[in-house]
C-alpha cells in the first residue's frame, strides 16, 4: 500500500455543509491530519473510527479544529498506522502542537478542574465529598453547554453525547 503525501490530500471542512463531522469516515479506519482555521497542521493521529476520534478532538480542542486531511486504509494494522503517522509528522517538517507539547489535551477527556477560578477551587476544597461531586457535575455541565454552544456557532447539528459519569470527577469526554 502507498502512502500518500499530506500535501497531496484535499483539505476538507472538519464541519460540512449540513453541519455534520465527517459522517462519510464513519467506522472507518484511517489516519488524519487536523488544521486550524489559517490551515496549520495541529495534530496526526490515527483510528479504527476516524469520524469518532474527529468528534472527540472537536470536542476536546474546538478552536484548532476547522480542516482536516484523511487517508483510509483497510487493514488495521497498528504498526502501519505509526509508521505513516511518523511519515506525516516528518513531512510537515516540525511536530504539531497536538503531538508534542498539548498532546493531552488532544488525547485526554477535559479536566475541567484545571480551569476553575480560584473561588469554584475554594468551594470545591470546602466541600464534602458529595458536595464535591455535586458541584464537579455542575461545572462540568457549564463547560459542556459553552464547547455546544461555540460549535453550534460555528453551524455544528451533529448531537454530541457526553458520559455522564466522568462529570462527577470533574472530566467531559464523549460516549
């Protein structure tokens, strides 16, 4: 199998015209390059559902995330999917933010907790653990309805489902 070059791929709207992610990448086995909005390579990463793993980038880093560049393979081979990552990333000419130092932020659910202002710190500090985790789900809740509501902005109608469960520990990652 070849690989083709970044360069050589079209950029495509990370959301399309009908305000859906990729839905044509759905299941599919891939590697992909995401941009942002003046086309810069931010993050190469690969999957087994690449319109899954692209809804939780858009999620995680919506800001960075207005192109993309897809590559579908058929064989899911995990040390063929590296090796064409490293070949991407050795194109590009320097890593990408998303593999280098932001790489958690990219591949990790939203820690809320580490956005908090300093009075939502003291009220989580002066909590009861039940308290903790009321409050935990409520700031997770409010950071969720400002990534919808920034991402409907910008024309996004795919519903995107959170697991309710990680806002309890403060975390938002999709289901």
């Amino acid at each position: 199998m070849s690989l083709p070059k970044l360069a050589a791929l079209d950029f495509l709207p990370y959301i399309d015209a009908e305000g859906l992610i990729c839905p044509a990448f759905n299941g599919k086995l891939g590697l992909y390059g995401i941009f942002d909005a003046n086309q810069t390579l931010c993050y190469v990463g690969y999957s087994r559902d690449v319109s899954k793993s692209l809804q939780q980038h858009l999620v995680r880093c919506p800001e960075q995330c207005h192109w993309v560049k897809v590559f579908l393979g058929d064989r899911p081979s995990r040390t063929l999917l590296e090796e064409m990552r490293a070949a991407w990333l050795t194109e590009n000419g320097t890593i990408p933010p998303g593999n280098g130092e932001a790489k958690s932020l990219w591949t990790q659910p939203i820690d809320i907790k580490q956005d908090l202002q300093p009075a939502e710190q003291e009220t989580l500090q002066q909590s009861t653990e039940l308290e903790m985790v009321k409050h935990l789900k409520n700031y997770a809740r409010q950071r969720e309805a400002a990534i919808k509501d920034y991402l409907i902005g910008r024309g996004l109608k795919t519903d995107l489902r959170f697991q309710p469960k990680l806002k309890e520990q403060g975390l938002l990652d999709l289901k």
